[in-house]
C-alpha cells in the first residue's frame, strides 16, 4: 500500500462510493416497486371485501 499514491487512494475510495450509491440506488428502486405491488394488492383486497359487505349487507 506504499507504493499508491494518494490520489490514486482518492480515486479508488470515490469509485467504491459510486458502486455503494448505485447499489442503494437500485436497492430503494426494487423496494418502492415492492411496496407499490403490495399497495396494489391490498387495494385489490379490500375492494373485494366491500364488494362482499355490499352484497350480504
């Protein structure tokens, strides 16, 4: 590690902070369309649990 120049040291920290940010940029993707998926079904659920309460009530 004595041989590396700090600015390489520089640019070789930057690099594995763009790969983290990325990854949690894609991480935060999947999990919004998770939850927007779910938000869906659940929707959907409830809808046809009034529907139920509509037609016995």
């Amino acid at each position: 590690m004595a041989d590396v120049s700090p600015t390489d040291r520089i640019d070789a920290a930057l690099a594995r902070i763009e790969r983290a940010v990325q990854t949690r940029e894609r991480s935060t993707t999947d999990l919004k369309q998770r939850h927007d998926a779910l938000r869906a079904r659940v929707g959907e659920a409830i809808a046809a649990l009034d529907s139920l309460g509509a037609k016995n009530g």
